[in-house]
C-alpha cells in the first residue's frame, strides 16, 4: 500500500515529491468489502509531519483532481468523531456569516475564523465568540437568534 501511496504521489505531484522528503508513518486499510476490487477503498495514511499532509491537501486542492492509474481518488484529512462533531457545531454561525460576507473558515480542527473591520478574529469557542459579539452591535445584530435560541433550549435542558 505504501507503494501505492508513492505512484499516486508521482502521478499528481512528481514536483512535490522532488522537492519536499514527505515520511510516511503508517499506512492501513480497512477491512476489504468486494474481493474483486483489486485495490481498497479506503486508505490510510499516517505521515510523520501534519506539514506534509498539509502540503499534500493543499496541492490536490490547487490541482484538483488527482487520479491513480487514471481513474479520479479523493484525498481528504481524517478527524475524529469529536472533531467533526465540533466542526458541525459552527455550521449555522458560519452559513450567516458567509451569507453576510465576513468570509468565514474553520480552521483545523474547529476553529471559527472571519474578517471584520478588515481583521481576521478567530475562535475556538462559541463563548468567546458570543463575548466578541456582544462588543460589536451590527454583528450582534446579524447572529443575535442563533445564540438566543441556543441559550434558551440549554436552559430548558439544564433544569431537567
């Protein structure tokens, strides 16, 4: 697998891979579904620098579409349930603030990021952000009904 790893590699990025040493650390895959696949579905791939992995999403990003032997992959970073589930928590926030165009991202792993008043302010919280708020009115104005929704059904739910 970590041959395969190496073809793809040379195949999409035969730049990346003259000018940068990327170390892989492990390389697994889960259990094979169709015995008739030749290659898994879904492979792992450990490296021993987020650098790398950084530098390797951000060039399929740049180019893409990556293939191997041909035929389109999709490459993509691995989170953790928690994770993903901490992303998806901003998922509101960050639909009304790109509808309002502050440019919203979220940062690895679940962090909110946007610009206002021509700096980027992030958080990595949604308290902090509520603090933040609180300070500008037009902003409070635009996000007021999602924390005062929130805050009423956790205070419903805290009392029970």
């Amino acid at each position: 697998m970590e041959n395969l790893f190496e073809t793809i590699m040379a195949e999409n990025f035969p730049n990346l891979v003259k000018e940068t040493d990327i170390q892989v650390q492990e390389v697994q895959s889960p259990k094979q579904d169709d015995p008739k696949r030749p290659t898994p579905r879904h492979i792992i791939i450990k490296m021993q620098k987020v650098q790398d992995k950084e530098t390797i999403l951000k060039a399929a990003r740049e180019r893409q579409l990556v293939t191997s032997k041909g035929v389109p992959i999709k490459l993509s970073a691995d989170f953790s349930k928690e994770t993903l589930q901490d992303r998806r928590e901003w998922q509101e926030i960050f639909r009304v603030m790109k509808s309002k165009n502050l440019q919203p991202r979220l940062l690895y792993p679940a962090k909110l990021s946007f610009r206002i008043d021509g700096h980027i302010k992030s958080f990595s919280d949604k308290k902090k952000l509520k603090e933040f708020i609180t300070t500008k009115p037009l902003l409070y104005e635009m996000m007021k009904g999602l924390f005062e929704e929130k805050d009423k059904i956790y205070e419903q739910t805290k009392w029970q």
